[in-house]
C-alpha cells in the first residue's frame, strides 16, 4: 500500500519532532526541528524482547527530548522504527527477531503513547529510513522519482519511496528481501530458512564470521582485505555476491532509480558499492539484458552518521498526523 499523506520528499518536517529508530544492536533517537536539522540525539544498547524494547525507547524519547531542552507533550510528532512486519495504523509489530519479538503481536505504540503521554507512530525501520533517505537526498539537491533503500545491518531489508509514498505490501512486508533464500547449502538464518542473504551478508553474519571485539566486524574485514588476506578475501567475496544479489533483486522488481545502501555494513564507505558495481558487471558480463541495466550507476551510499532512520520516522508521523487531519500537510 501506499501513504498519500506522505506526500512531497521536500515537505517540512513539523517544527520539532522525535525520532526513534530500533535496532538489532542499538536503539538511536533524536528531536530534529522542520529543516531535518538533528537539535540532540542518543544511542543506547538495545534491550531485547518485549518489555526491553520498550524501555529502551521510552529512555531514548525522554533523553533526547531532556538533551534538546524540549517538553514532549510539546513535541509535534513522534515516530518509531522497528524491524519486524509492523502495522502502521494499529502501531503493532510481529517477528522482530533481531529484537526478540516472534509472532506473538507487541502493542508498541500503545504503550509508548501511554509510557510518554501522546500518540506514537510506529514504522518499520527500513522503511522509515527509506523515507529519511528520500527527503535527505532531496535536500541535498540529489533526488530521485523513486528509490530503494538497502538497509545491511544486524539484518538486510529494502524500503522502496516514488515520488514521496512509501510502499508497505499487502501483508505488510514489502522489502524483507533479507529472507529471500539464495543458497540451499548456507547457513541456518535468524527466520528459520536456510541460506537467506541476511543470513550470509548481514553485520550479524560478518561478526560470527570475522569477530571483532568493538563491533567493527565490517571495517575490519574490509582492512584485511586491503592488507591481502587470502581468508578475508573470501569472506568478502561471499558477501559482496550476497548483497549484489540483492541490488539485483531490488533492480528486477522494482526498477527504481536510485538504489540507497546503508545500514552499519555502510561505514565501509564508497569501497561497498564500489565492490557490489563489479560483482553486477562481472556477473552480467554475459547478459547483454543485465549490462544494459546500468546497475553499479544507480548505487549510493549516505554517510551513516546522518540519521536517516530517526528522520524518517519523524516524517512517517507526521504523515500519519496528516492522514488523521490533526496536522496540516507540509
């Protein structure tokens, strides 16, 4: 489905909103004001399971808010964004197992609306950075019509924005491309399937691969590959083809003008999407069909350190405001 409160990427954000964007490893939250400019923001190890979840986002929204010198019953809009099939317009989420949520339904937003005292829009988390991705680009003067956004993280997920509306999907779970099954004899993934490219390409997967001691799995791997290490060259490889197969996915199905990898895999830098264009133009070296579509030029990357998730869930609330008719569209 889409949100047609959404709206235009270059709408204004409300004049002061809180963001919370949920992951596997922490949980990141800021106030940004009605240009995107981040006012204060935090990050907390995230808790997992139900009642961790929660908590951890009610001290990243009170935080914040306190850092930014903000009352929150002054805050404009609230938003949240969780991994897992989410339900916008009840506020529940389902199998956020990167969190420790399964199938049984988690009333989020109610009982952060309850926890903070006003209403409380939840979003999935890379859809929510799909949308900060898509006004971010835009105020850089780099927009796109439409996009879709890579999130490689603990987990791989897609959100995909044209023209300013978010695509969710009948059931919910449009872009959980992370669990689409790509070798019969890889690993166990965290959604019970065999061999998914969240499974083999993830930060989770590279961490049980190549472990490091402060997180850095990634980066690290990345500088061993550089300094020529024949394992890490493997391990890189198996990730690169892993996450091109995603591109090609989001590329195939979607045919989006722009393809946005984040996610903390990210912090890599320019040499991942440099990586992943010559995967797609070694593996289409025969397919005059795949060359033609011109893939490695579509790839962007944002600097993580720009909070796109926290940005986004703001805008995902106050298009849910709008929808509501308690705000005026931007």
């Amino acid at each position: 489905m889409t949100d047609p409160a959404i709206g235009s990427p270059l709408g204004d954000l409300p004049p002061f909103g809180i963001g919370i964007d949920i992951g596997g490893t922490s949980t990141k939250g800021a106030v940004v004001d009605g240009s995107g400019a981040v006012l204060a923001s935090a990050s907390v190890p995230t808790r997992r399971g139900p009642v961790g979840v929660v908590d951890t986002a009610l001290l990243v929204a009170r935080t914040v808010a306190e850092q930014a010198g903000v009352a929150i019953g002054d805050v404009a809009a609230i938003g949240v964004g969780i991994p897992g099939t989410v339900d916008p317009h009840r506020g529940t989420v389902r199998f956020a197992v990167n969190v420790g949520l399964g199938a049984a339904t988690v009333e989020l937003g109610s009982q952060l609306a309850i926890g903070l005292g006003v209403p409380v829009h939840v979003e999935n988390d890379v859809r929510a950075a799909a949308l900060g991705a898509d006004w971010y680009l835009a105020t850089t003067g780099a927009g796109a019509t439409d996009l879709a956004y890579l999130s490689i993280g603990t987990g791989i997920a897609a959100g995909y924005v044209e023209r300013g509306h978010l695509h969710r999907g009948a059931r919910l779970v449009a872009g959980e491309i992370g669990h689409v099954p790509i070798d019969p004899a890889g690993p166990v993934c965290a959604c019970g399937q065999i061999g998914c490219i969240e499974a083999i390409a993830s930060g989770s997967a590279i961490e049980r691969a190549w472990p490091t001691s402060d997180g850095t799995s990634a980066a690290a791997l990345h500088a061993a590959v550089i300094a020529g290490n024949a394992a890490a060259e493997a391990l890189w490889s198996t990730v690169v083809g892993g996450l091109s197969s995603a591109v090609l996915m989001l590329a195939l199905t979607l045919d989006p003008e722009v393809i946005v990898i984040g996610g903390g895999v990210a912090a890599v830098g320019q040499a991942l999407p440099d990586a992943i264009a010559a995967r797609l133009a070694f593996d289409a070296r025969h397919s005059e069909f795949l060359g033609s579509l011109d893939l490695g030029a579509r790839l962007r990357v944002v600097d993580p350190t720009v909070l796109l998730g926290p940005i986004g869930a703001v805008r995902a609330a106050q298009a849910s405001l709008v929808a509501a008719g308690v705000a005026a569209a931007p």
